[in-house]
C-alpha cells in the first residue's frame, strides 16, 4: 500500500475541498474497519434459548419469559426492555401505506415513510402484548389520590402534584415510557404514538386515562429537572436535554389531541395551559430572569423554547410565533455575548486574527472579499445563535422530518361493531377523549421568576452542554442565490458525497443534524456503577448516530451526510476541556467507533476535513484547541494501525522540520510527540507510520532548548555528579542527610576549581532529570538503529537485484 505502513485496504479516497469549493485532497490509502454493524443501541437479547436471530416470531415482543426468583422485577425488566426498543431504526419495512379493511381507496389510505409505518407496526405489536390481560394490572396500576383523603387538598389546583413516590401516580409502564422519552432523542415521535395507542386500548379498564398521567408525569420531570439545574448549577447538559426531549413530547401531544396545543386567546394561567401557552409562559420566565441578571438562566430558557418551536409549526399560525416567542426573544438576544467571540470568549475556538505560519500561502484579497459575509455569519457561529437564525428559516424546505414524523396515523386497532355477529374490522387509532391543559404550579424556579414567590434560590452556571460552538471545517452552508461554483482543478475527481453536502445541506439540515448528534451524545453517554459495571460503549452511541440517515427524504436523502456529522464532531473536539459535557475523550471514541463502522464512507471525510483544518483553520485555532486536534489525530492513528495517506505527511514534513515556529508545524510536532508517549516501541511508528518520511522522526521529540554536556571523564564534577546520583536513585537517601551532603565542607572542595555559580543547584538537577535523559538516548538509540536496519535491507535488496540481473545475463 503505497499511503502508508500497515496493512489491511485504503480507503481514504482522493478530493479534497476549501471553504470555496477547491478540491486539495491529496493521496490515498488508509483507514480500517471491522465489519458492518447492525445499527444496535439496545442489547437484542430477547430473554429466550433461540440462537438463531433469524427465526424471530411474526410479534417481536412476544419472547419468552425469563424465570427468576422475583416474576414482577423480572417482566418489568423485560417490559422495559421493549419499550426502549420499540422505535428502534431497524428492519425498516417497504409498506408505506395503511389502508383499514383493505379498503384501496384514496379517501382511506393513509401514506406513510417507511420508518413511520415500521414504527407504526411495531406498536401495534408491543401495544398487543403490553395489554394482555395477565400484565395488565402490574403495568397500569397507580396510585390514585381519591382514596387518600390527605392528598385531595391541592389535587384540583395543580396537575403535577406527586406528595408520594412520582411513579406511583402513573404506574409502572408510564414511568418506562416516559424515562424512555426523556433519553432517547430519535424516538420522540415514536413514544408520543405509543401513548396514544395504549390509551385508546385501555380506556375500557379500570385504569383509562394513561395519556393523561403521562401528561402529568412529563410535567413532573421537568419541572423536577428545571428546579434541579436552577438550585444547584449541576449536570446542565443532561438536564436540559431531558427538558427539551419531553417538552416536543408533549408538543408532539398537541398535534395528536391529548393536550391543548393553541387557542386563539392565550390565558397565562398557570394551572390551565396550552402547549403554546406553555412555551409562551417560559419566554416571561426568561425576560424576568434577564432583569434579574440571571443571563444564563435567561438564556436556557430561551434555548429550550426555541428548540421545541419546530414541533408545533403544524398547529400554530406562524403570526403568533413571531408575535409572542421571537420577537421577544430576539430582543433578549440583543445583549447576547457569545462565549464562543473569536479572541474574547471565554471559551472561544478561533483566534481574533490568524497566526502568520510565514508560508506566503494567503488567498487572494478578491476571494477573501467574496467570503468575508459568509465567514462573518457562519464562523463558529455558536448553537444558540444558529437555532434562532433557524427558526426564524423554518418555512423554507428541509428534509430532516423528525419534527414533522406521525407514526400514530399508522395506528390500527381491530374493533368488533356487531357483537352479535362477532365481526370483526380493523380502524385507525385516534385519540377520542378531551384535550387536558398543563400545569406549572409545582415549578418552584418559575414562581420565584414570575411572582417572586418561594425562597428558591438562582445558582450561577455556565452554558456548557447547552451552547456549543461551531467550527465549519467544510464551508458555509449554501445561498438560495449563490452560484454554483465551477472546479478550479479539474485534475482530480470531484467528490459526490462531498458535494452532494454542500449543494444539498442548507443551513436548516445542518443544524437539525448538529444539534441531534449531540443530543445523542449527552443522552447515550458512557457511565460505569459503582460496582464497575459499564452502561452503554461508544460503539452503541455511534450506531444510534448512523441511524440518522432514516430521519432525512429524498433521492439519495443521506449523501453527504457523514460530511455533516464530522463537522458536528470536530467542533466538539476543538471546544473540549477538562471540565466540559462531552469531554475529549468520548467524542475521540465515537468518531472512531464511526470509522470502524462504515470505513469506506467516513474516511473519505476525515481526510477532506484533515485537508481544510490544516490549510484553513490551523492559524486561526487557539492553542488549547488545535492540542486537542493534535490529541484526537494522533489517538486515531493508533487505533487504525497508523494508516493515514503519505501524501500529507510530505505535505506537512516542511512544517514539522522548519526551525521556524508556525501552528501547522506545532500541530504535526505534537502529534507525533503524542503517539511516542502511547506506544511501547516507537520504532513501530518508523515503520508502519512514517514509512515514506523518515526525516519527521526527528520531531518523535520536543526540542530542546539547554544543551546537555557531559563532565569530563575522571573531573572531581563528573564524580561528584555519580555520587550524587548514587545517593538519590539507588540508595534513597534522606533529603535531611543529602542536604548535609551538598553543604558539607566535601562537597565545597570539590566545586572550588569547578567554575561557575549555582554549581550545587545544577548538579543536583542534572541528577533528578538524568532518568529522562536516558530513556531519552535509549529511545533515539532504538529509532536509529531501527532507521539503519532499514536502510541495510534496501542495501540487500538493491544488491540482490542486481546479482540476479547480472548473473542472468552471463547465462545468456
């Protein structure tokens, strides 16, 4: 393989690409997956003996029991299980549309995407086993506040009232089913048609209104999450992605009729609130938090709003959107101050002006005019500020339906009309109670934001996990009146999937892909017990990322698509510090995890967005971020067994080896300064990595700035040194003792013929750092004689050649 060492098949491909669209993708090879895996974020076991995954039953949630001491632990495991799986993106069916009865008619048939009617069908099928009369009663029963005298005081003045164990007051399915809606963020749609279902299906029970308590529990955990965030000023990012999960679910509610989405007259009461009415009250909350000087709290807020805005456009004028969330909140954002301000944020990724690496390589003044709008409106442009520029775009088409997703038109339920008969017909599940309002009575944080009631107290916190910055590693998002551009170098292969980003991703798609990316990343995070058991793996977060591809429509709806997401992901690793949501390491594991999946596609964009960070971006990085590129590069060469094209280490060898400092050169050093600290044998590196660029091993190190001379050999320093080192390293000595030493009158005869001044002080350090000096020469021993074994069997080589070549010829 002529990219790099190693071996295994390349599969970085050529083309590159600059913000403006010029290809400079260089070399080939490269890159190494193991396999195709299924798109699994839940175990598939299903609790049964069967082996063979492919002979499942017609109703997937059918498998058999689990025996165990406790029947009940063990069946709402098993129902938990279920649930969580219900909307996974998988065995996606073709049918695409629902006719009841079989009737074919146009007036009946109902068109679905694929996914929905999946979705669709898969309720249907759990719904069936979920409500079978034997579960019915440990799955619905909850505790019902009439038959407690003691709790009926405050019942009528607020929905959300839970005195006594939460989940108790909504049973033990509804606690499932609304702890999956709250961490699964592709599934939202999915678990607001699941409650429908089962509400319809048992409203002929002793425990109708399950929608409702769902409801109400929703409401509970929001206002629990939102207290929390507030009060104590942890676990922001989880909380908030929590709030903003339920909040479309119950949005998603409003379309389907269980809650009040709109009314014309907006009444801001607080026990009887519609959905809008709901977004509306938390849009006050937020002006009062900012006359409060309480800007993040404001600015939560307004996130959490305008991220629900996409999932009531169906029923709610647009007049009024405007009117009573945008305007206020763009108001609100009038004295925003990014923290991600290149140069002057506090968390900012670009500098204020690009360091000048002195390579003479600058665009010329025409081009830089061209993109100066384009850079100022969309570079590392942070997520709050995109979300609002979004919104107030939702009109123009997207492709990402998410938002607009309605798996509960696919519903069916068979019903029998004519008992006496004992037929039987088949109809579509709609939701046939009255539509329930909200209520925020028990949101301590709003009525101390609203009223000023209570003594909750506003605790200062960042929005880290909430905001995020942007880095557009491969351009702006396209003008609906821009030009396409024309190829300034035909020489190489356009790039389809490259292309197919940057002509077919608006700005709308690119950030629905962003921010659910890393809503995924928030909600799917790795954790380990106490015990040590660990839940979830980077491989499980990056299979329920690849499902992504289901959420978009079109002809070859998904092209580009890995383009997007490794642009989401390397802005998330150019704004990762220590303390921070999504730290380094786990988006480092997840875009790897990415490249093991689907090789072919994603390491075609890595190379791309390696080409534009290096020509583009590097200058223009703080230092904190472009280490932590250096960090992510060098981590993921090592786990692909180095195989990354030659082409771009000759393309960076000039940097690297220059004596003068620039930030391509600083990049390139750190990295392989990196992959020496993580391997055993750094003449791996000589061999499998810089195959073609032996000269970069010279970098394996950092320079050095004091040069190391030696004492001469039998000096009264070089013995002095060898004591001293004898003392500290082999014998331990106590420093009480070794500082008698030094300042002892043997120790001041030695130095009086040394010369010099701080004699003692520069002994002394020579000693404690003498360690690293020796593994230092021991490694660059090793890589030398690794370089020079090299060099000898290229000698054999050319020798042997040439012996066979002429003893040929004597033959002849």
């Amino acid at each position: 393989m002529d990219s790099s060492g190693g071996g295994g098949r390349s599969y970085y491909h050529r083309g590159g690409g600059r913000r403006g669209g010029r290809g400079r993708g260089r070399g080939g090879g490269g890159g190494r997956g193991r396999g195709a895996y299924r798109h699994q974020p839940y175990g598939r076991g299903n609790n049964n003996s069967n082996n063979n995954r492919n002979r499942r039953p017609g109703n997937r949630f059918g498998g058999d029991q689990v025996a165990a001491q406790d029947p009940e632990t063990a069946m709402i495991r098993q129902v938990s299980s279920f649930v969580s799986r219900v909307g996974e993106f998988k065995n996606i069916r073709e049918e695409t549309i629902i006719t009841p009865d079989g009737d074919e008619t146009i007036t009946t048939a109902i068109s679905l995407r694929p996914l929905e009617a999946t979705t669709a069908a898969n309720i249907n099928d759990l719904v069936t086993v979920l409500c079978s009369e034997d579960k019915m009663e440990m799955l619905f029963r909850y505790h019902i506040i009439e038959d407690s005298p003691e709790l009926k005081t405050d019942s009528e003045s607020s929905m959300s009232v839970f005195p006594i164990a939460p989940e108790a007051k909504v049973g033990k399915l509804g606690h499932v089913l609304i702890s999956c809606a709250a961490g699964l963020p592709l599934q939202t749609p999915c678990y607001a048609a699941l409650t429908l279902a089962i509400h319809e299906r048992i409203k002929a029970t002793p425990w109708p209104g399950f929608a409702h308590r769902c409801v109400e529990y929703a409401m509970h955990h929001i206002s629990k999450d939102l207290d929390d965030a507030l009060s104590s000023g942890k676990n922001i990012a989880q909380e908030a992605c929590r709030i903003k999960l339920l909040l479309r679910f119950i949005a998603i509610l409003g379309k389907i009729g269980v809650v009040q989405g709109f009314q014309n007259e907006q009444a801001m009461n607080p026990n009887q609130l519609t959905v809008f009415g709901l977004l509306s009250l938390l849009v006050e909350a937020a002006k009062a938090a900012q006359q409060r000087n309480a800007a993040t709290v404001s600015y939560l807020l307004a996130t959490l709003v305008l991220s629900t805005i996409p999932y009531i456009m169906e029923y709610v004028p647009q007049e009024s959107i405007v009117e009573w969330i945008l305007k206020p909140i763009q108001t609100l954002m009038g004295e925003y101050k990014s923290s991600f301000t290149p140069g002057t944020g506090p968390s900012a990724i670009l500098l204020k002006a690009e360091q000048d690496d002195g390579d003479g390589n600058n665009d010329d003044e025409e081009e830089d005019e061209d993109e100066e709008d384009d850079d100022t409106s969309s570079q590392v442009c942070d997520s709050l500020q995109d979300l609002l520029r979004v919104v107030g775009k939702m009109q123009e088409p997207s492709r990402f339906r998410l938002p607009v997703d309605s798996p509960w038109k696919g519903l069916t339920q068979v019903a029998t009309p004519n008992p006496e008969s004992g037929e039987t017909e088949t109809t579509l599940v709609t939701y046939t109670g009255e539509s329930i309002y909200l209520s925020v009575g028990n949101f301590r944080s709003l009525k101390l934001l609203l009223g000023g009631e209570g003594d909750f107290q506003l605790v200062p916190f960042d929005l880290d996990g909430v905001v995020f910055g942007r880095l557009p590693i491969f351009g702006p998002p396209p003008s609906p009146d821009e030009e396409e551009e024309e190829e300034t170098e035909d020489s190489l292969p356009p790039n389809e999937n490259l292309q197919a980003f940057k002509t077919g991703f608006g700005l709308v798609d690119r950030f629905f892909v962003s921010e659910t990316l890393r809503d995924c990343l928030i909600s799917h995070e790795s954790s380990v017990n106490p015990t040590g058991l660990q839940h979830g793996s980077p491989k499980s977060v990056a299979e329920e990322v690849m499902s992504l591809h289901h959420l978009f429509v079109g002809e070859n709806s998904a092209k580009g698509l890995e383009y997007a997401m490794v642009e989401t992901i390397f802005g998330l690793v150019a704004q990762s510090r220590e303390q921070c949501a999504l730290k380094h390491t786990t988006v480092s594991r997840i875009l790897l995890e990415l490249t093991r999946l689907q090789p072919q596609v994603f390491s075609p964009s890595l190379a791309v967005a390696m080409t534009n960070l290096f020509e583009d971006y590097l200058p223009a990085l703080v230092p904190q971020a472009r280490d932590n590129f250096s960090q992510w590069f060098s981590f993921h060469l090592i786990n692909t067994d180095y195989q990354w094209p030659s082409a771009y280490w000759n393309l960076w060898e000039p940097y690297a080896l220059s004596p003068n400092k620039s930030s391509r050169g600083d990049f390139v050093q750190r990295a392989l300064q990196l992959m020496v600290e993580n391997v055993s044998d750094p003449s791996v590196l000589v061999r499998e990595c810089l195959s073609g660029s032996s000269s970069l091993t010279k970098e394996f190190f950092p320079r050095t700035t004091a040069t190391h001379v030696d004492h001469a050999e039998g000096s009264a320093l070089a013995s002095l040194e060898t004591e001293i080192e004898r003392r500290v390293w082999d014998e331990h000595e106590d420093p009480g003792l070794l500082s008698e030493f030094l300042l002892g009158e043997e120790v001041a005869n030695a130095l009086q013929d040394g010369g010099g001044i701080w004699l003692r002080s520069q002994i002394l350090t020579r000693v404690l750092v003498s360690p690293f000096i020796k593994i230092h020469r021991n490694l660059k021993d090793m890589l030398d004689n690794t370089e020079k074994n090299d060099d000898d069997m290229v000698d054999d080589m050319a020798l042997s050649k040439d012996f066979f070549l002429i003893d040929s010829q004597d033959d002849r």
